[in-house]
C-alpha cells in the first residue's frame, strides 16, 4: 500500500492510507544501513501486518521533491511562517533568518502576523510593509475574531503547507479554526520572559480539506542561517533583484561600494530600510563564520 506519513514519534511512524485508516509502522532496517531517516511527509510503501490492530512496516520511501532540515519535512509545496504582532513582540531578525533559509531551500513562503487585534490597523500596516516589496503573500489575522482566517484557507487550498513560527505566536490557535478535529493542545504566554510555552513536540500532518495539508511543526527560537559564501547573501533578499547588475560595480555584494544601486534604491525608500540593516548584520555574521 501506499501512504504519507503524518507523525513520527520514538522510531514508529504514523502512516495515512489516503482514505480513512493510520497504521502505526516501524521503518525496515535498510533505511538505517542506508543513513536515510523517514521524514514526516514522506510518501512511503507500507506492507500492513495487522488490519484490526492497524501496524504496518514501511518498505519503501517514495523519491521527495524536497526536504527541509529545521523543521524535519518532506514534500512540501509552501510555508506558513507566524509571528505574533504582539505578546510577544516579533522577532524580525529572526523571521529574515527563517525567510533565508526558505529561500535557499527554493520553498515559497507566507508571512502572516497573528493577533492583529491586539495592534492599531496603522501598526499593522507599517508591519506589512516592511515586508511588501519582497513579494512574499502578508496576511494579517486575528484568530480570537476570526479575521483573515478565509485568506488562509484560500492560500492553503490544494497545497501541503508547514505551518512554522516561535512558541506562543498562536499557531495551535489557528490549527484548530483550521482543522476542528486537531484538537491541539494551546499555550499560554510567559507574562515572566515573554514567549510562549511549546506546546507542539514534533511535526505532524494534518488534512484541512481534500488536496490540501497542513503540517504543524514545533516553535523556534533560533535558526542557523545555511552554509553560503556571504557574497551570495543578495540572491536571498528578493527586494534586491530589480536592482541587480545595476551597480557600478560588477560583483557588488551592497555593503560598502560607491554606486550601489540597492543602496540608492534604500534611500529612495524603494527597498525597507530594515530589511537593508537585517542583510547587513547576516552578511557580518556570514562573513565571520567564514573567516573561523
């Protein structure tokens, strides 16, 4: 038979048949010898051992058409990134830390702030603007009033989406409005360090609606940006391309040269000037790992 897996817990894998049935599998050893680990979204082979009990093995992992290593998923068509516009605050440097990452992983990306009721419509408009010449689809939504959650289902429709963000920012909130049967455990947030509580331990998929998963992904507080030259940094900030091979220099990396174009276009308020002071700070940190 054929299946995806939808969750992976203490070497056994939870495999959905397509229809209506979960087996609970072991991976076959060939997989271990082979240095290859099942990956939640996978499109696997499964031989079932017991119906009534519903355990399988898993015999074969069908070829992925990608992966991502933080989180662990295979085959994904988009991401969901949430951040919340307050309690806590967003984090925008790490958010253009997981936006590179994205990007080096050829994976389109939503950006969508959350708690957009907690915030004046002004504030959230300058929020969505420092992130609108990008070209990444903004949502603003606020799960507790029910705004923007049809934008979501029309963006999610037909795709396999990993939902991702920090702890705390209200992903479990809007999994259930998404999915009433998840059932998802929600957490409160620390009044005391100001981030949330993980409540979601491993990745897990789940069926909004037909051709159309979610895949529900623990809360980071961190991301390691790829292993990449720093000159490469601009072809992960999408805002700078209209500018490329404008400069007066060829092989400007737009940090100290005279006659950047990008730098021009930040001036002229073409290219958010946060956005701009965010690459300059990843382009240093780029540079230092290299130099060590």
């Amino acid at each position: 038979m054929q299946g995806k897996i939808i969750k992976g817990i203490a070497g056994f894998y939870y495999v959905h048949d397509g229809h209506s049935r979960t087996y609970e599998c072991r991976a076959k050893g060939i997989f271990r010898n082979q240095n290859i680990k099942p990956l939640v979204g996978d499109n696997v082979v499964f031989d079932v051992l017991d119906e009534g009990e519903q355990t399988g093995n898993i015999r074969e992992i069908l070829p992925r058409t990608n992966e991502l290593i933080r989180p662990a998923v295979a085959n994904v068509d988009q991401t969901l990134v949430i951040f919340a516009s307050k309690e806590p605050e967003p984090n925008y440097p790490l958010l253009d830390r997981f936006l590179v990452m994205m990007e080096e992983r050829g994976v389109p990306c939503i950006i969508c702030f959350s708690k957009s009721d907690l915030t004046g419509e002004k504030e959230e408009e300058e929020r969505l603007e420092r992130y609108r010449v990008s070209g990444y689809p903004l949502l603003s939504i606020s799960s507790k009033e029910g705004r923007g959650i049809d934008a979501v289902r029309r963006l999610l429709r037909g795709k396999t989406t990993v939902l991702a963000g920090p702890s705390g920012v209200g992903k479990s909130t809007l999994l259930n409005l998404l999915v009433p049967g998840a059932q998802m455990e929600t957490g409160s947030v620390s009044e005391k360090i100001g981030r949330g509580r993980h409540t979601t331990r491993h990745a897990e998929v789940f069926l909004v609606e037909d051709e159309t998963f979610l895949i529900d992904t623990p809360g980071f507080s961190s991301v390691y940006l790829p292993l990449m030259e720093a000159s490469d940094l601009w072809m992960y900030f999408p805002e700078f391309e209209p500018f490329q091979g404008k400069c007066r220099f060829l092989g400007c990396v737009h940090m100290e040269e005279p006659d950047c174009a990008v730098k021009e276009a930040v001036e002229k308020g073409l290219v958010p000037r946060e956005r701009y002071l965010s690459y300059r700070s990843l382009y240093e940190e780029l540079k230092t790992q290299r130099r060590y």
